[in-house]
C-alpha cells in the first residue's frame, strides 16, 4: 500500500537473536513492504545484515549499521549514517529491550544499571540524536517498543525490567509533549504475550518450547500468542500518515490480557 513510500526509517534491534521472527526484524521488514528506506541497526552486525539482505531479496532499500545502545556515541552515529543514506530521518523505531530475572531484593546495582542503559538510556540517546533534524523539517514518528510487563504484573518477578519499560512509557509521552509544536509525533507499544525467539532464549530456556508455548498462549483471552507481525502492523500505523493526529499514546497489542 505504500504507507511509507519516501520516509526514511531507522529500526534500532533490527536483528533477531534466533531464528524466526523477532519484533525489530518484522517491523523493518515490513516498513520496507510498505516503501521506506531502512536502516537496519544493531550489536549483532550479521543479524542486522541479515534482515537487511532479506529486505533487499524482496526489493526494498535497507542498509545496515552495527551499534550499542549501550555506547554515547551511539545516537551519533545513527543519525550519521542517516544523513550521509538519505539526507535525514522521518521515522525512529526503537526495539530494544533485555529481561533480567529478580525481585527487588535479588536485583543488584549493577544488573539494575545494565537493563536500564539498554532499555532506558539507550533510547534517550536515539532520540535526543534524531530530534534536531526532525524538528528542522517539522516532521517525524517516533516508536517506542515497551512492554505489557509496565503495567500488568506477571506471575514471576523481572523488575528491573518492569520498571525500565514503564519509563519508556514517559519517555514517549514527555517526547510527545515537548515536540507536539514541531509535528513531531511519539508513541509507544506494549506488546503482550508475543511469540519471538527472544522469549525462548531468554526468558525460559529450560522448559520444552511447545509447553512453554502452550502455557502462554493460555494466559491470553484470545487463546494464542501474538506474533512479531502483530507488533510491526501496530507500529506500521503508529508510524504512518494513518495515525498523523495521534501522539503521546500507549497502544497495547495483547489479544485482550488487560481487557
């Protein structure tokens, strides 16, 4: 449909840490589908080139960038590879998250600080690289990819990363307020149980992957997990001239876990 025909896009977490489809891979495929020029961003060089090879064989535009959201000068460096492809920037998705098991008593400072820096400050650093451009052309679609886990308690404890997603969720909306007067448009995603390799390499990787699926999908009201594509259609809309007058919103994709 060409929703994104001429927008430039970077997709930060563009890789996928196994096989199948992780949510930053989906969406940057998908982005491609509908006419954006990708940059496909990532640590892992050959999980970036990888998606971007895929969008290539479909006959889009993608190149790649390996980076550290981790790194200060990571942000710089999106935005110049951005500059030096296409001249600037339209759309920032940023997908990167880690998950480190722990309650309060069993988070120690330093895995506290780790999810942080990649949840958190790694996505102050993009979007304080891209806003200058953006608001010099008056125009642009931030995403933020969160979680459900920001605002539904699991049965399990993960806080650090709980509490790392729900600032995201300000980020977004404190991004939204300040350059709502430039056009300059943010939202964030809170996806649910959603099937991705991320899951089974990280968050459980002892139980036997059809009971660990069965199992989820048994949480949800729908009766399945979501998929990446169900994450990337939703950023899709947040992304493009559909969602034009909406900013500032948490839109949750969960099959109705917190209907």
């Amino acid at each position: 449909m060409n929703r994104l025909a001429g927008k430039r896009a970077a997709i930060i977490g563009a890789g996928s840490v196994g096989e199948g489809w992780g949510n930053g891979k989906a969406t940057a495929a998908l982005f491609a589908r509908e006419g954006a020029s990708l940059l496909c961003v990532d640590r892992n060089q050959d999980a970036a080139e990888a998606t971007a090879e895929l969008i290539r064989s479909e006959g889009g535009t993608a190149e790649v960038l390996a980076a550290d959201v981790t790194d200060h000068e990571a942000g710089a460096q999106v935005m110049a590879r951005m500059q030096a492809l296409w001249g600037g920037i339209d759309i920032l998705d940023y997908n990167v998250g880690i998950s480190q098991a722990g309650g309060v008593l069993d988070t120690d400072d330093e895995a506290w600080a780790r999810v942080f820096d990649i949840n958190l400050t790694g996505a102050m650093r993009m979007v304080r690289a891209v806003l200058p451009a953006m608001r010099a052309q008056k125009s642009g679609a931030i995403v933020f990819v969160s979680s459900l886990a920001a605002v539904y308690s699991a049965p399990y404890s993960y806080v650090s990363y709980e509490v790392s997603k729900m600032g995201l969720v300000r980020l977004a909306r404190s991004v939204a307020r300040e350059n709502a007067p430039y056009q300059i448009r943010s939202n964030v995603l809170l996806p649910g149980v959603i099937d991705t390799p991320h899951v089974t390499a990280f968050v459980d990787g002892e139980t036997d992957p059809a009971t660990l699926a069965a199992n989820r999908a048994a949480m949800v009201p729908m009766g399945r997990q979501g998929t990446a594509w169900d994450v990337a259609r939703a950023a899709l809309f947040l992304a493009s001239e559909e969602a034009a007058y909406i900013t500032g919103v948490e839109l949750r994709v969960d099959g109705g876990l917190t209907a």
